[in-house]
C-alpha cells in the first residue's frame, strides 16, 4: 500500500514512470485515492500573483501544500510544483 508521498509520486508521474508531469489517478492505490486528489485539488486552487514568476509561485504553491500536509516528503513536494509549473505554462 503506498502512503500520501508515494501516492502523490504516482499520480504526477514524478516516480520515473512519465516523461512530463500529469495526472495519472489510476496508478494511485484505492486506498489512498481520496487523500491524494485532496492534495492536487488543494494545489490547483493555487494562481500565481500579478507580476509573479511561474518558478516563485510554483515553490510558493508547493510550500503551502506542504503546510496543509505535513506528511509530504520532498520528493512530493517537488513533484506538485513540477505538476503546477508544468500545467500553468
């Protein structure tokens, strides 16, 4: 069974398995399914500032779910902000 990090890892794609960053829901176990959409539809209530740069806002937006689940490692932290940065361009 994966734990929120790992299942963060899998729906990026960020574990090695994906070229880009995207959504992969169905590479994520059932049973902690509903906790990693939480932290992904936690990150796309996110919008970068006026005058912001994509890279500041993306670390902001990673830093802030990382605040809400303290329970993200770096690895999926790092994954969020590859996903946002990624989608927002």
């Amino acid at each position: 069974m994966q734990n929120l990090s790992e299942g963060v890892l899998a729906y990026v794609g960020y574990d090695g398995d994906a070229a880009v960053p995207g959504r992969c829901p169905s590479r994520v176990d059932d049973a902690i399914g509903t906790r990693v959409r939480e932290v992904i539809s936690y990150a796309d209530e996110h919008r970068p500032g006026e005058g912001e740069e994509l890279f500041e806002w993306a670390n902001r937006v990673s830093r802030e779910v990382g605040g809400r689940f303290p329970e993200l490692d770096e690895q999926a932290l790092i994954a969020i902000r590859a996903l946002v940065s990624f989608e927002w361009r």
